[in-house]
C-alpha cells in the first residue's frame, strides 16, 4: 500500500490527533496505575481545548498574517497590475460530489480572489497544483475549470504536477520564465502565504503577495475563549504551516 507521507504525518504528528492520542495513552497509564499519567492527560485535554478556541487560533494564525502585507492591488490595482507580469492562485484541497472531484473550499476562495484580482489588474492567470489522489484529476485542471465556469475567468497557464508549495513555486516560476515574465502576484490564504514566499525565495521570478483573509485577533470577550470546532482546524492549519517551514529551512 502506498501511504501519501506528506498528508498523513501532518495528521498524526500535530494536534488535534497528537493530544488525542496523548490524552488516550495517558488515561491507560492512569488505569494500570502510573502516578502523574492523569495529570498529564488533564494537561493534554486542556492544550486541546485551548486551540479550539477563537482566542488561540487567532493567536497562532496572526504569527502567519503578520508577516504579509497587504498586497498593493487591494488598494491600488492598476499600480501591481503595472509592475507584475502575471497572477499565481496556488491550490489547496480537492473534494468530491455527486460529479466526482471538484474544488474545495480553501481552493474556492482563493481562486474567488484570484478571479476578482484579475478583474482589477487584467493580468493572466496562472492556476498551480497535481493530482492530490489516485484517480482524481490534476487540482490545476479542476481550478481552471472552476474559474471559467463559476467565475467568467481563463487560466492562461495550467501547472498541474506540482505536489506540495515548494513545487509550485518552481514549476510556477519556469512556466512564467518561460514566456519572459519575471514578477507576479501570489494569491493564497494569508497564513499560507508566508512558507508559499520562502518556497519562492532566491528564485528567478519576484513574487507580492496578495493574501486573503487577514484577521483580527480578539482576546477580551468570552466567546473568545469559548471552544469550537471550526478554530480547532484554524489551529491546526497555523501548526501545519509553522511546522511546514521548519521543515523548508531544514531541507535548504
């Protein structure tokens, strides 16, 4: 059986999974008498339900944000339009319906930003992402799809090998080289766009980004602190993407 490593230690390896599995290892400890191994396991419990909260997430996803500007053609589109050759929409995830594989969420919006981006600018598309399943068709190709029909919009470049972010920098950058255009916009997730700028970084094309999505932390309210299930995943993404650099920097 072939195991997809890169998707499956992200899963294993960080919470929520890892204090889970913590929190279980700790209560069969506790059970066959382990002094400390409740303790332990109420700690796990309680980091877990810390992340699930609006005041956690927003902290770990603003350790991310913070780094990008807002890009200039949220506020002056014909200036970025003028100094960029191109626009970049890096892919995120495939789900799947009735019709089989479509676009999901993460990839809806970005490619909604994209779409509006290249409204203001005029400036061609490059969609950027391979095949995330045995059997699925290429992301890139499921994004340019999803950009003529949902958003009026043609993808003038379709990258569609590239399997994680460092790869779509690469083989984004050769196939813009390759037609003479040195600097585009990057259209991503704010707090995916810091690794997409190091997987960039020292190569031939100048990126900007052009996140989405740039939040404001709260930490005065109650409901900040009040747990749920949605900022358990925000958590988790902003873990990902902190653990993903990590490894980049690692790798050079």
């Amino acid at each position: 059986m072939n195991i997809p490593w890169r998707q499956t230690l992200p899963a294993i390896g960080l919470p929520p999974l890892l204090l889970v599995l913590g929190c279980l290892a700790c209560g069969l400890l506790a059970w066959r008498g382990r002094r400390g191994a409740g303790l332990l396991g109420a700690l796990c419990a309680g980091v877990l339900l810390l992340l699930a909260t609006p005041a956690l997430s927003g902290l770990l996803r603003w350790t991310l944000e913070r780094e990008v500007a807002r890009p200039p053609a949220a506020t002056a589109g014909a200036t970025a339009g003028a100094t960029a050759g191109a626009i970049i929409i890096l892919g995120a995830e495939v789900t799947h319906g009735p019709q089989g594989a479509m676009v999901g969420m993460l990839t809806l919006e970005r490619l909604r930003g994209g779409a509006a981006l290249h409204r203001r600018t005029g400036l061609p598309i490059l969609v950027t992402g391979g095949v995330l399943a045995p059997g699925d068709p290429p992301l890139a190709q499921l994004m340019a799809q999803s950009l003529a029909e949902d958003f009026a919009t043609p993808a003038r470049w379709v990258e569609a090998r590239a399997m994680n972010t460092a790869q779509n920098a690469r083989w984004s950058a050769e196939l813009l080289g390759a037609e003479g255009i040195t600097s585009a916009l990057v259209v991503s997730h704010a707090w995916h766009l810091p690794r997409a700028m190091d997987a960039f970084a020292g190569g031939a094309l100048t990126v900007t980004p052009a996140p989405l999505h740039i939040h404001r932390v709260s930490l005065s309210r109650l409901a900040d602190w009040l747990p749920r299930p949605d900022h358990l995943a925000e958590s988790w993404y902003a873990l990902r993407e902190w653990a993903g650099r990590v490894v980049h920097v690692v790798e050079r």
